[in-house]
C-alpha cells in the first residue's frame, strides 16, 4: 500500500503521484525560506555539500557499477570527484544571490532570484555523478530540486541525493531542500517536469523530449554522436593513446565521448596500426556483422551493451576476443543511417572511416551527424593546431555542434575543465537549436538564475550641436571666406545654387573673393526650388570631375539641402541614399550610421532668405522625382561645418518668399518649444528668434528692400531657430507640411503656416489619445508650454487656456498680416483633388520623421482630420 503520510520529521516516501504532490509541496516550502538566504549563507551550505559528496565518491561508486552493471568503479570514482570537486571550484566564488549590477548613471541595478522547484531526471550511465552536480548547482542558486532516478538506479541516485542533502541541512539549508523519487514510474516523472519550474533534463532522446513537450521550462540536452577526425598533420601517438583513454574512461558512457574515427587516407595505416599496438581488436567482417546486429536493434542502441568490457559484449555477439582487449573496432565506408558503427554506442565500441582528404573527412563528419544523431554536441579534431590554423578554422565553421574539441580526449574534454580551464565544467552538455536543446553550452548556476532588473527613468544625456562655426552681421561674407586662403590653406571651391541666384549675380561676391585669394572655382546652378535626387547626382558628377576641396552653398534651403546630399555622396560614393532616409525614433541609435564628413571638402551654408535655417541643421530635404516623395533625411553628420549670415544676401528677396520664409521661421520656433525633446537650450533660443519673428517679419515683407535693421533681425532669428529645431526636432506641423507640398506643389512656409495652429491646439489637449514617447517627456504638457511662450511675448490671460487663445490669435494675426491665406482651399487646391489625396497624405505624414518628437503621438486618422479641418477652415477640436 502507498505511504503517503509521513510522522513528522520523517521524510515522505515517494512512492505515489499523491505522495508526490506532498514531496512538491514541501520541498517548495522549504525553497521559499531558502531563498531568503545570504550569500554567505549558501556558500557555506554549497562547501559542505561538495565536500560530502566528494567524500563518499568512492562508496557510490561501488554503488553506482553494482546497481546497474555498467561501467568501471575506479572511473566512477574520478566522475563523482569530478562533480564535487571541480563543480565546487568553478563556482565557489561566484555571486548568485542578490544585487549583482548597478549603473548609476543609466538607472539600472540587476538581482539575481532563484528560480524555484528545480525537476532532474538523471541517467542510468551516470548516476551518482550527476545527482551531485544537479543537487549542487540547485544549492548554489538558492533552489530546490526533486530528483526522479532512473528505476535502474535510483538506490545510489537516491544515495548520492542523501548525503548532499544531509550535509546541507547541517550546514543550515532548509531539512526539505532536496527530494526525490523513491520509486520511479512514467507517471510520476511526469508529474514533477509539470508541476516543477525548470527541469534539467539528461537521459535518452524520448525522455528529453518529454521534457521539452511538458509546458514547463527546460534545459535538456541532445544525444551525441562525436566523430574524431585524425588529420595527416596530427600526432599519432597522442591522438590514438588519448582516444583510447577516453574511449575505455568508465567504458564509453560519457556522452561525449568519441564514437566513429575518420582518418586521412595518408596515415590510415599507421593509426591502425597503433591502435592495435595498444590493445585494440579489429573486428573481421563476420565479427563486425555480428557486432552490428546486436548493437543496434530496431533502430536503437541495445542497452545491454552499454558501458561494457569488450570481452562481455564480445561473448554477447557470439565470439571472443582476448581480456585485455581496450575497445572493439569496426571499420565502415557508408555513412547511411543502417550503418551501426556511425551510431553512438556509450560503450567500448568504435567505428572508422578511411578520408580521401580533409573536405572528405568533415563531409563524412557532417553526414554522420546528419544521418545518424549527435548534431549540436560534439565534434573532434586531431590536427598540427600551429600550422594547419585554416583546417582548424573550416572544422570550426562546418561542424554544426556546441563543443569542437582539438587534441583532447573527448568524453573528458566535454565536460569541460580538465583540459582547458577556461571551459565551463558540467555533467549537462547543451546541444542548442541543432539538437533541440535551449542552450548549447556546458549547463552551469547561471541556467538555474532568474534575473530581474530594476530600471529607473533616467532623463540621458541631451545635446546640442551646431556648426563648427556661425558668422553673422551684414556685410560679413568677405571677411569670413578670408579664413578659406589665410587659415585653412583652401585652393579649390564648388559652389551650388540655383539659376535665379546665379543669374542674378548673387554667387559673383564669392566668386570675386575667390578670384582675389587664388581659389579656383566652380559653379553649379541647377538647384530647383523643391531639390530632386537627380538633380543632386548631377551635381556630384561634376564635384567629382574637379575635385574642390571645399563646398560653399548659397540660396535658401533648397540649395543648401541639395549642396548637403552632394558632399555625402562626394566623400563617400558608396553611401545609399534610402538607407540615409531611413526613419529613426532616437538620432544616437538610428540603425544606419552616417559616413563620417569632412575627409575630402569643408562645407561652407550661406543662406539667401530668412526661415529654413538650413546653414545650422543636420537635416537636408530631398524629393525622389520618379514618385514626387519628399525625403527628410537627418544626421548630424550633415551639419555644414561654418555659415554665414549675411543680411546683403537677402535684402532684395521679394515678398511672396520673404513672408513664407518668415512664416517658416516661426513654425520651426513653435515646433521646437512644443517638442518632447526641447530642452532650456533649445527654449531659450527658439523662444527669442520667436519674439524677433513677430517684431520684424511685416517690416521685412512691407519695406524689405530698405528695411536694413528688420532684415537682419530676421535673418538672425532664422539661424537662431535653425540651432533650435536642430537639436529639439520638429512635429507634426512640418511632417503635414512636407506631404502638402508634396501633393499639390505650395511652397514649404505656407504649407507651415496652414497647419500650425491647428496642429497647437492638436497638441494643446491636456489629456490626448497617445502621448509622444521621450525619457524627459513625462506628461501631457504642451498647454501650459504655450502658455508661457504667450506670457513671455506679453500676452497674458485669466489661465492657461486663455493665453494659449491668444497666442493662438497671434499667429494667425502675422499669417494674415503677412499675405498668407486661411485656407488650403485658398491656394486654388480643388476640393476633388485634396481628398483624393487625403489618405496618402496622412499616412505619409504620419510615417514622416518629424512625426516622432511630437508631444501628441497622432493616429493616422487625427491627420486627416487636422488636413480636412486647414482645407475647409473649420477649427481642430480634437
């Protein structure tokens, strides 16, 4: 009858799902308190656990052979020293509880936890051994864990399980830390790979995919299936004494030691020869026949077989050889899955191969793994390591396994630091995805470790950043250039602009001041007002052909947008231009890395009008003239390296582009303020060019021909909210704008100045559908931003949302003032022809880059709202 109960203290017999479910239940209770142990605490427990166990390596190696008949007690003796030993070594010093990682500066600090019921299914082939290692890792990692022996097994698994668990309580770990199966059974393996929280899983393939297939995480690992490729350049001597030594370790149950040879066809003979000269049998074709047929039975290995003398399975197959004979070898030419000897064989049993060359070894390597099972553990490479480092490498890249061993005797190189320190020592060797395994390393207390990490809200580091150099005040441009002869050394200049400024004189000031240094120069002037990708391959074309040394753009934007996209491509001809369109939520970790500028030509912005603030930005706009697709690109890679503010450039603009070059200047200022990525920089700039918009924006439209002093106020606002957008980025009113413009062709200032003050009173809503997502953004706050802006141009009113009313005013009181028109509809835009492009034009825009520093994250419906509300004049409500 199944014990089920037990008095108190004495431990439950598990002998029963129900007696498992009580086992369950109180090694969980025992876990919860274990895990509030310190540090200090679990070493102690861990010291004296792994010294137990090491003490009675001996007796459970006696054990382990008597129980199951398998493999050598002297060799079992070196595994379970080996599990407490070296296990204890790798990780006596390594934290696995508490607090492991902070980083003030970002906000973060990374705890480790335990994970919490830990189910292990140990082997039949290592039983003792592995029961150590588990129940170790599990007491490093503040765990518990439930042991489900194998039923051929299970008095020394038990056994081993007991004295760890008996030498931890002493120490102060929890009485009920550890538990197993006392009687296993199908049933009840299954039961704690459900009901546990990790199983580490080592076994047969059927048992390890239980595991995987049991909805409950789990670490198994794959079978193996080590071929070992002795290469012409290998030492012989070592290569065949070291595979026998692991060949016979514990007669062959190691499952990662070595199970076929594949020889090079140079030294085939010589290695035979010496495998014989130490003792091993090479089966004639009637043995080998016999051998095969009892070795594999049905496709599966026979497990009588498994970790046994030569002699024994000899006798089983129905022949004899000689007591002292190490391992029994079959030579094979087919590597077909009905080939017994490519199989593995946990036993003293090998097969060889005969390799025309290398490729033909790692192809005879490879079809092994293929066909008959072992992809993802193991490989092996016999090899001159010095001289022959490209066969190495070549072995390395096309063996698809998780330990490619070189000149190491496999079963104990596997299990890793015996032979190289530096591997992790484990008695779970994962397989990875190649053989459906969810770790392909050897499995160690970082497997057993949940992490959690604590993330503060960090506000990181900001920036501003304009050109190397911004000179303003009129009639300063011939003073500045001064610096290309005198300072730099320059002696080759291309100019780019457009034809009405080249026709009307406005490159012949530089070109003068050239001549009068010796600068040589070249003038492109086929810039058109919205700039084309074409137009700006044409233009490299002819930079490349005289190769200046610096660049100098003069108009408005458009110039000095074409003149950026021509320097990219000049300095670097292999730069792709969708890729430099690539949008990017954060500028610092955009995926496209923007070539680095300045190597061939210095980059000279003169502007000619007062808005696009081109001459200080790192963003150029260009249209594809195959789709009419504006393209903004950005990257601070593009920041010209000096402007040039030079108010006799712009007094003879008309006032058509004066007032919507203005009307630009101000949208920008409003834009920067409102954007979750202004900063008190970026503010205090935007917000005095703003003041000077509207102090000086009608004078230069009414008088711009005399008005010296407004212009020049202008001109320095314009540049003032350059830096500012520069760095705080724009919104929605320019990604609005920039898709207007390109549908139905209206200059960019005007397409600003449509859409602003709808977009104000868009963002102006205290509680929007979806906020825009920045660190230092941290709530819906866009009202109150425009009504301090209101308050600082000295509009005041009873509360925010009446000065946000009047700044509101004001900017369609200087829209008006200026010549701009209310509507959309205004401009001669049919309404048949704005809704057919309404759904693009808000998609596009919603996709533009400047979308994504809004502080209201919009829904691609809320555009075509705002467009629907500036075509018809109606007021945004949203």
């Amino acid at each position: 009858m199944a014990k089920t109960t037990a008095k108190k203290n004495e431990p439950i017999f598990v002998d029963s799902v129900e007696a498992l479910s009580a086992k369950i239940k109180e090694v969980r209770a025992a876990q919860a308190e274990f895990a509030t142990y310190t540090q200090e605490q679990v070493d102690k427990i861990f010291k004296a656990a792994a010294l137990a166990a090491n003490k009675a390596r001996l007796p459970l190696a006696k054990m382990a052979v008597e129980e199951t008949g398998m493999g050598i007690v002297e060799d079992k003796v070196i595994k379970n020293n080996y599990a407490a030993e070296h296990i204890y070594n790798a990780y006596k010093n390594v934290q696995t509880c508490g607090v492991f990682e902070t980083n003030e500066a970002y906000g973060t600090t990374k705890i480790y936890e335990p994970i919490g019921l830990i189910a292990a299914v140990i082997p039949t082939t290592n039983p003792t051994s592995t029961a150590i290692f588990k129940t170790l890792i599990s007491l490093k990692t503040r765990n518990g864990i439930i042991i489900s022996p194998h039923p051929r097994a299970k008095n020394c698994t038990i056994a081993a399980a007991k004295i760890v668990l008996d030498a931890a309580v002493a120490a102060g770990a929890p009485e009920n830390i550890i538990g197993w199966i006392d009687v296993p059974s199908l049933d009840m393996t299954n039961q704690i790979m459900r009901d546990s929280d990790l199983i580490l899983a080592t076994g047969g393939p059927g048992m390890v995919k239980s595991a995987y297939s049991s909805g409950t995480p789990a670490l198994g690992v794959g079978a193996g299936n080590a071929s070992a490729i002795i290469d012409a350049s290998a030492d012989i001597k070592v290569a065949v004494s070291s595979i026998i030594h692991s060949k016979t370790f514990d007669n062959g149950m190691i499952c990662a030691t070595e199970q076929t040879l594949i020889v090079d066809k140079k030294i085939y003979k010589e290695v035979k020869a010496e495998l014989k000269a130490r003792g091993c049998y090479f089966l004639n074709d009637e043995e080998a026949d016999k051998v095969r047929h009892t070795m594999i039975i049905n496709g599966s290995l026979n497990a009588k077989i498994v970790g046994q003398r030569p002699v024994t399975i000899a006798k089983l197959c129905g022949f004899e050889v000689p007591e002292d004979v190490k391992v029994l070898i079959g030579e094979a030419t087919s590597t077909d899955r009905e080939e017994a000897f490519g199989h593995e064989k946990l036993t003293t049993v090998l097969g060889m191969y005969k390799a025309d060359n290398f490729d033909d070894a790692l192809d005879k390597a490879e079809t092994l793994l293929e066909n008959n099972g072992g992809l993802g553990h193991t490989s092996v490479l016999w090899i001159d390591n010095v001289n022959e480092r490209e066969k190495l490498l070549k072995f390395a890249e096309r063996l698809k396994t998780s330990r490619l061993i070189v000149n190491t005797p496999s079963s104990l190189g596997g299990i890793g630091d015996l032979y190289n320190f530096n591997f992790a020592p484990s008695l779970t060797l994962g397989c990875g995805s190649w053989g459906g395994n969810s770790v392909s390393e050897n499995v160690g207390v970082k497997h057993l470790l949940n992490v959690k990490t604590v993330v503060e809200r960090r506000e990181n580091m900001l920036w501003f950043r304009a050109p190397e150099k911004v000179y303003f005040k009129k009639g300063c441009l011939p003073v500045a250039l001064d610096e290309l002869k005198n300072v730099m050394g320059k002696k080759k200049a291309f100019i780019v602009t457009d034809q009405f400024l080249y026709k009307n004189g406005y490159t012949k000031p530089i070109t003068d001041k050239l001549d009068q240094m010796g600068i040589a120069h070249n003038v492109f002037f086929d810039v058109a007002p919205d700039p084309s990708l074409g137009c700006a391959l044409e233009g490299v074309k002819a930079i490349r052909a005289f190769e200046p040394d610096t660049i100098i753009a003069i108009g408005g934007g458009s110039a000095m947008d074409a003149a950026k996209i021509m320097w990219v491509m000049y300095e670097h001809p292999e730069a792709d231009f969708m890729d430099m369109a690539m949008r990017f939520i954060d500028i610092r970790k955009r995926v496209y890395t923007f070539p680095k500028m300045g190597e061939k030509a210095y980059f000279i912005c003169i502007p000619t009008s007062s808005g696009t603030g081109s001459e200080v930005t790192p963003f150029a706009v260009i249209t594809d003239e195959k789709t009419g697709h504006k393209y903004p690109l950005a990257d601070y890679a593009l920041l010209p390296n000096m402007a040039i503010v030079d108010t006799d450039l712009m007094m003879s603009a008309p006032k058509g582009l004066t007032a919507a070059s203005g009307l630009d200047c101000m949208v920008h200022d409003l834009e920067a303020l409102a954007s979750v990525m202004a900063t008190d920089f970026t503010d205090g700039i935007a917000l005095q060019s703003l003041k000077i918009t509207f102090e000086n924006l009608p004078e230069c439209v009414d008088n711009g021909q005399t008005a010296y002093k407004a212009r020049e106020k202008m001109a320095h606002a314009a540049t003032m909210a350059g830096m500012a957008f520069a760095n705080a980025f724009l919104g929605i009113g320019h990604s609005l704008a920039h898709k207007l413009g390109a549908y139905h062709h209206l200059p960019h200032g005007i397409c600003c100045a449509l859409v602003i003050t709808n977009v104000m009173k868009f963002n102006a809503n205290p509680v929007p559908t979806k906020m825009g997502t920045f660190s230092q953004y941290e709530y819906p706050k866009t009202l109150e931003k425009y009504a301090d802006v209101a308050r600082s141009l000295g509009l005041f009113g009873k509360d925010d949302k009446a000065c946000f009313k009047m700044l509101c005013d004001k900017v369609e009181e200087l829209k008006e003032r200026v010549g701009c028109k209310k509507t959309i509809a205004e401009y001669g835009i049919s309404e048949e022809d704005f809704l057919a492009t309404l759904d693009k034009m808000a998609e596009d825009a919603f996709d533009d880059q400047c979308t994504g520093a809004n502080p209201r994250y919009p829904l691609i419906e809320e555009l075509k709202e705002i467009y629907k509300a500036c075509y018809y004049g109606t007021e945004y409500k949203g």
